[in-house]
C-alpha cells in the first residue's frame, strides 16, 4: 500500500513498528506537494529543508523512546494565520508578505512535543475572510476532486493539502465554519471544537469571541487524537478552558438510545436535492444502529448570518488595526507623513474582501449605529445560545447539512459576495453559540463531489459527536481519496 494513502495513525503505528521512517514519510510527503502543488496550490511555504532536518531529530526520539505518542513521526501542514517561530507567516496576506513570527502558536508547541512533524503553511482566503481560498494574495486553491471548483474555505488549503495526499492532516481556524466548510467540499472530516478548548495564543485573529483552532484529518480517529493532542489550557489565551481531553475514548460504534435532532429549518428552501438526500440518508444510517432520530424547529436560524457578520466584521476591524506598516509587515514605499503611510500601507496591503469587511465593521461600531447593529447582534447572538440550549435539553446531538450545495466552481462565489456569505448559513450558529461540530464526507453528488455530513454538539460534548461520526463512518465504509481516482483517468 502507498504510505500516502495511510491515515495519520496508521503511519504512526508502522513508523514505530520500524516498517517506514520518519524520512520515508517527509520524503514521500514532500515529493508529492513537488508533483501535485502546481495543479493545486495547498500551500503558501513548503520547508522542505527544516522538515527533512527535524525528521531526523524526531526519529531519533523515537528509537530512544522519548516520543511514544500516537502522532510521532506524522507530517501535518499548518493553516498559514498560526504563528511558526522561524517561518513566513502571512495570513495569506500582501500587508505580511515579510513577516518571521519569534514565537510559535500554542496549538503548533503542542503537536512538536507530541512529535508530529511540520512540512510548511497552508494557502487560505487572506485573514480568513472568505469561503472558497480565493481571496488569497498567493493565488487561489483548487479542489482536488475537480480543480475547476473551490475547495471552500478559510482553511481551503488545508483541506485540500489532506484530500490530495499532500500532508497526513492539517490544522486549521473555524470563524464560521472555516473548518467543517472545506472538509465537506473536500471529501475529509473537519471538527471545530467547543470555543476555549483549543489555545488562540499566536492564531493572527479574525473575530476573537469566535475562532477556534481545530483538526483536518482522513478520517475521525485521526481527528480525536490530534485534538487530544492541541487540546490545553493555557495561562497566555485568558478564554482557554481546563477540561479532560481523552477524545480517543469516544471511539467506539455505539450510537444505542443515542437522541438526535434534525432541524427543519436546515432542510428548507436553498438546499440541493442531492445534498439533502445524502444527509438525510446518513441518519438513516445513525437510526438503523440504535440512535432515535427525529425533526425538530431550530428557531432563529434566518438570522445567524446577519448576526454573525455584523459581530465577525465589528471584531476583525479592531483586530486588524494593528497592520499598520509600523512595526512588521507591508510599508508603502512613498507617502507623505505619518496618515499618508498608514492610509497606503493598507491600501496596498489588503484585499478587496478584507476591506469590505473593515468597512463593514467600521461602520457597525461607530457612533449612532453602535445600537442599531452591533448591540442588536450581541442579543440575537444570545438568542441563539439560549435556542441551542433548549435543543440540548431534549436531544444529544444535532444533525444536519453542512453547507448548501457542494463546491462551487472557481470564480462563482466571489462575484456576488452575498451569496457566499448564505453559504455559511449551516455552520455559524456553531460558533456563535460557541459549540464542537464535526463534518464527515456522507456521499457524491452526481457531479462527482463530495457532500459532508454536520454533526453538532453542546458545549464540551465533543466525546458525543466523535462517537456518533466515528460509528456513521465505520457503517459508511472507505471513502475513497480524489487525487488517486483523477490521476488514473
């Protein structure tokens, strides 16, 4: 068997079996971003230096039994807005095009003390503002399964790099469903965990009340144990949680006397028939192994998008006006006193979609429409807790879609940016109530791409979702991986 095609612990296992080293895997990694990336585009930096150099290191503490944990040895890609001491880190943005972080992202210190190795930094939509990885100053992603189609986003590049056999898993950031989003276009499993568990300290921040680092990954083991691994209170991120992070325990096939909901309102008007009949066909699944599934009114769902967008854009305009080519990052070469540069530099370094949203939160925090807007979101943000607490009351676990449709084709999205933001209508409830929610490929549609399954759970239930994905993907069988069925054509 290709030692691509081994899911993270697999290679694990056999690197400590001494069937391969931690070399063949880097190497094998490596030489496969060499052949595919130029089709691709997963990645913003490729170390192909540090990694073979840090592989060797690794695989002695290995051998000397230093490192004996379930990921040693395993190549995995970063999401390009986690600082990497030593490692260009641009949030795939011109305005950081120069920037060498001195420290490294607590969630990346995590995964180097459970030895798993970093090959480079992957492409995404420019601070994680967008949906499909085309807003991007490093060029757009394509989606392995079909290169003429988006492979989502923010984390585009991370998903894609997993699916096309380019890293082994990759970590990357859920604003509003940068995670589970590109995990669904591309055919991987994708989990944003519950707001806290994960450390922020060194994520470039988009809106801070709302992004969560989490794991992308082959299949829903792997997924468990890098969250026990990135998994941790930290004293540096104050909204960091103590809590057990024994995920691996969760699985096992056993969903009996399991309750799950299915929110009608997910099921209405804009979603694909295709899509739907997947969905609906994998609670089927989760229905015949024991677990009592039945629809339920989810209110409020209509105005998650409008709330979301309002608090996300107020939050990333305080955040990002920190880049104002002072102390790191794009100058502008002319300009005529201090304004002038501030004004060119930002200018010259942002993207259109960035703008639109500093402007946009510009204008909900200012002054007269403070109340009308932002205040207002705070509150319908409250609403929706309280309306996912009520269905918490009564059921396990909430199943539904997790985007609209599947992978748009390259260029659709980003020409009405308004109906890229209803494509997020699925998955940004999750963050602004704060909750774990996973995605798990659950069939094909007729155009031959993937179609993701969302599991979601209350705060800190993440054992629940991991244990009923993990029982629908032992039923569901092998998935299948894109890059091998396109190369065989």
């Amino acid at each position: 068997m290709d030692i691509l095609q081994w899911t993270a612990l697999e290679l694990a296992a056999a690197i400590k079996r001494k069937e391969v080293t931690v070399m063949d895997a880097a190497a094998a990694v490596l030489d496969s971003i060499e052949s595919r990336e130029g089709r691709y585009n997963c990645y913003i930096t490729v170390d192909r230096e540090g990694a073979l150099k840090k592989a060797e290191d690794i695989q002695r503490k290995i051998d000397s039994g230093e490192l004996t944990g379930p990921l040693a040895g395993v190549p995995m890609a970063i999401k390009d807005n986690m600082c990497t001491e030593g490692i260009l880190t641009t949030c795939a943005s011109k305005i950081l095009g120069n920037f060498v972080p001195v420290f490294s992202s607590e969630a990346v210190l995590n995964l180097e003390k459970a030895g798993a190795l970093m090959i480079g930094k992957t492409n995404m939509d420019e601070f994680a503002m967008g949906s499909t990885t085309e807003t991007s100053a490093y060029g757009e992603t394509k989606n392995p399964w079909d290169e003429n189609r988006v492979p989502g986003g923010s984390s585009g590049g991370s998903a894609a790099a997993v699916a096309a056999q380019e890293c082994f898993f990759a970590l990357g950031s859920d604003t509003g469903g940068s995670i589970r989003q590109p995990a669904s276009y591309c055919g991987v499993v994708g989990l944003k965990p519950t707001y806290g568990t994960v450390s922020r300290y060194g994520l470039i921040a988009y809106g801070s009340s709302l992004d969560q680092i989490g794991p992308i990954s082959k299949d829903v083991a792997d997924c468990a144990a890098i969250l026990e691994a990135i998994a941790s209170h930290d004293e540096k991120d104050s909204t960091s949680v103590a809590r057990d992070t024994d995920f691996a325990d969760a699985l096992t096939e056993d969903v009996k006397g399991m309750k799950i909901g299915v929110p009608k309102d997910y099921f209405g008007e804009g979603l694909d028939g295709e899509v739907k009949e997947a969905v609906l066909k994998a609670a089927q699944v989760l229905r015949d192994k024991g677990a009592m599934v039945e629809e339920f009114d989810l209110s409020l769902a209509e105005y998650a998008i409008p709330a979301y967008y309002a608090i996300a854009a107020a939050e990333a305009s305080s955040n990002l006006e920190r880049f104002d080519g002072i102390k790191y990052g794009h100058r502008a070469q002319e300009y005529d006193g201090l304004h002038s540069m501030y004004k060119k530099s930002r200018s010259e370094g942002f993207g259109a979609e960035v703008k639109r949203r500093i402007m946009l939160g510009s204008f909900v925090l200012s002054s007269g429409y403070y109340d009308a807007y932002y205040l207002k979101a705070l509150k319908v943000k409250a609403l929706i807790k309280k309306a996912f607490d009520e269905a918490f009351s009564k059921y396990d676990l909430i199943l539904g879609p997790v985007a609209p449709t599947t992978a748009p084709g390259l260029g659709e999205s980003l020409a009405d940016p308004i109906k890229m933001y209803l494509g997020d209508i699925y998955t940004i409830s999750v963050n602004l109530a704060g909750l774990p929610a996973i995605s798990v490929p659950c069939g094909i549609d007729s155009k031959g791409l993937p179609i993701g399954l969302q599991l979601i759970g209350d705060c800190f239930q993440e054992k629940k979702i991991i244990q009923a994905a993990y029982t629908y993907e032992k039923a569901r069988g092998v998935f299948g991986t894109p890059t091998i069925e396109n190369e065989e054509k």
